[in-house]
C-alpha cells in the first residue's frame, strides 16, 4: 500500500502572499489538506498561520491589513527623515515625479517653505547621525513589528506542535551563507542547534526579512534573512521530508518580462533589475522546474499577471489577488490533466483578474484616491481616460460578467464568493 504525503510549498512574494491565500482556500474547500507545510519568506508566514488556525485564521489575518502600517513600519531613523522624504521610497517612480514636481512648484511660489523642509530635514538628519549606533549600523528601513504583534496575539504555537503538521520555515544565515529549517518543534531540521527551541514567531520574520528592507533575526548565535534568497519555493525540503504530493504556490509570475533600454539608467535601476528581477526569477524557475523534475505528483499554482509590488497594502487590491489565486488553484486541479482545458481556463482567470484590476483602478479614482496607494502599484497598462466614463466601466462589468459566466460551466466553484457578477 502506497502512502500519499502530501506538501504544501508556499513560496516567497512579499504582500503578494494575498494570492496564495486565495489558492489555499479553494484546496481547504475541495478538501484537500496538507500532511506538511514549508514556507519561504511570506509563505511562511501564511504557512505557520495555516498550521496553527486553518485557512479561517490566516484569510482573517489578511483582512486584518488595511494599511501598510498593519503589517510593517519604518524604522526610526527613516521616520525622522520622513519632514523632507515623505512618502517618496513607498512610490512608484513617476508618481515620486509628479510629487517631486510638486513640490518644486511650491518653492517657486512660496521660498520660506524650502528653508523651512531643509531646517526639518537637517533636524531629522542630525538625530539620525547621533542615534547610538551611528548611520554605519543602520539595518533596514522597515521592521515587521506591527506583523509580529498581530502573530504574538493570535496564535498559540503550542497547536502548531500538537496540529500533526510536519513545518519547515526557510531562513538564510547571513554568517554562513546557508540555507536551514526550522521545523513545527523549533529547531533546525539538521540537528545542528544547542537544544533550545526557537520562537516558530521570530523564525517566520527571519524568513521574511528581505535584506535591506527589514531587519536580520538572530536565532542562536547567528543573523538569519529572507529565506528567498536562496530557495524562493522550497521543494526539496518538502520531498526531502517524504512528500509524495506537492501542491507549489508561487507568489510572482514567470520570467521578468522586458523593459525599456537601460542605456541611460542609473545604478540603482541597474541593480534591482539585476538582483530583485533576474536573479530572483532565475532562483524560482530553478526551484519549480530541476533538469531531472522532481518524481512525484508535481503541481505548480503560479499567477501569470502581476496585481501589485512586494509592499503594497490595500484591502481592495488584497480581495482582487485572493480570489486570483482562488481561480488559479481551481484551473490546476481541474485542469492538469487536460492542457487544453487548463489554458482556457487560465485566459479566463486572468481575463476577469485584469477587468477587476482596471474597475478598481477606476472606482477608487472616482472615490476621491489616486492610481497608486502607498506602495500600490498595479501591474497593467494604464487606462487612458474615456469620454464616457461610467459607460466605460459598466463596459467592463458587462465584460467580466461574461467570463465569470463562462467559468462557472466548469463548476460552481470555479469563482469564489464575492466576485462580481
């Protein structure tokens, strides 16, 4: 008799975890239950959530961030710039511009204002500099404390060892360079540790701690970080420990997609591309896709739109990319098999995803918002402006009516509760 250990692999993605939220619903409502779980960065987050209070507590964490400052916050020295700064490094570039713009307009209007920034941006600058430990030990410009105080509240990690949930949590040791585990019990999976157990809590931040925007986690003698940054979607582990089914949810689509020339781009443009595009997505092809496949019963639930960026917290955006990673789980189960069937349902997943991107781009515009909120940066074209408005957007209600219409001949579960019809 063969024993079928099944894995859930939750890979790394940021505040894009949203998605995989939604394709861990529809596995709950199928029933499909995981034997284990291992997670990288915000999938280890949701993976320990999941472990300890089933879908109902994580999708309730979720909902619980409605602002940026719901899940993570600047560090104090940021803050103490913030006079001069404000919200440009939580912008996307050309609305930094248009602010910027902005803002040079008004010391042409009004010059005191530039002496007035300038005494404030010095003042913050100078505590900064003064600050105990100096700019030259300044970690991050984030830190996960509002995260870690919502995770302290709500879960009890003792069910997390009593759950039968075999876990493991990705973390990279800045000192060693390596890759290592933290298992439901709370220590490293290889037996190397003193004994003591680690906070399941402070493993799970380590493993979200993405190099430069938030801060190391010590756990024992060593500073661990985002686990992505060696293994964005933890596979082997997960067939390492003996699954024999693996359902994968990734975060971010496949390949970089191609940009304008960097001819004249600057350094720092340079490095991102280099480092947070090509070398990441390089790492999860990797991961999903060995020379040799993995030689068990293999499936890979993966977005092929981008909603938002890695930081962007917004309650509507957080509904629209839930309910993508919903449509999604449902078109790799039922479609698998059949690649067919699986494609067309992808076009219609992504068909009403983009509708419910362009339709909340333009109602929150309506509302009195702008295009982008905090970090929000959605992920398609823009919208040019129509003259008939309000036309325009019953167009695209129509429009996805259609499609949600044309899913549901595939089951009545193949769109979650809530999506507009």
């Amino acid at each position: 008799m063969v024993i079928i250990t099944l894995a859930f692999v939750l890979g790394a993605g940021g505040t894009r975890g949203d998605f995989q939220v939604g394709a861990l619903q529809f596995l709950n409502s199928r029933g499909i239950r995981p034997d284990m779980i291992c997670g990288t960065s915000i999938g280890a987050i949701n993976g320990l959530v999941l472990a300890e209070g089933g879908i109902e507590k994580l999708v309730a964490l979720w909902k619980s961030f409605r602002k940026i400052d719901d899940m993570y916050t600047e560090e104090p020295w940021l803050r103490a710039l913030k006079p001069i700064t404000g919200q440009l490094y939580r912008m996307t570039s050309a609305d930094a511009v248009s602010t910027m713009a902005g803002r040079m307009m008004k010391y042409m209007l009004f010059p005191p204002a530039l002496f007035f920034d300038a005494v404030n941006f010095w003042t913050g600058l100078t505590e900064v500099m003064s600050a105990p430990c100096g700019y030259g030990q300044l970690k991050s410009f984030f830190n996960f404390s509002p995260t870690e105080g919502k995770l302290r509240s709500r879960l009890d990690l003792d069910k997390v060892r009593r759950s039968g949930i075999k876990l493991l949590i990705t973390v990279v040791g800045l000192e060693s360079g390596e890759v290592r585990y933290v298992n439901e019990s709370g220590h490293f999976s290889d037996g190397e540790d003193p004994g003591r157990q680690i906070d399941l809590i402070d493993a799970v931040l380590a493993s979200s701690s993405i190099p430069g925007l938030f801060p190391p986690v010590k756990l024992y003698s060593e500073n661990y970080v985002d686990g992505g940054m060696r293994e964005m979607l933890p596979v082997e582990a997960a067939i390492s420990l003996g699954a024999t089914e693996v359902y994968a949810v990734t975060c971010s689509k496949a390949g970089v997609g191609i940009l304008w020339s960097f001819d004249n781009s600057n350094m720092i443009d340079i490095t991102l591309r280099a480092t947070m595009d090509i070398a990441l997505d390089e790492i999860q092809r990797k991961n999903a896709y060995p020379p040799r496949g993995w030689g068990v019963d293999f499936k890979l639930i993966q977005p092929t739109l981008g909603t938002h960026d890695i930081l962007a917290i917004e309650p509507g955006m957080i509904s629209i990319s839930m309910a993508y990673g919903y449509m999604r789980a449902f078109d790799v189960v039922e479609g698998s098999s059949d690649p067919g069937k699986f494609e067309n349902l992808k076009r219609t997943s992504d068909g009403i995803t983009r509708l419910r991107l362009q339709l909340w781009k333009m109602e929150h515009r309506d509302n009195g918002g702008h295009g982008h909120v905090g970090t929000l940066s959605i992920m398609e074209p823009e919208i040019s402006s129509v003259p008939d408005h309000h036309h325009h957007i019953h167009k695209l209600k129509q429009d996805m009516k259609v499609l949600v219409d044309e899913r549901l001949q595939f089951g009545d579960d193949a769109v979650p509760p809530g999506v507009e019809t």
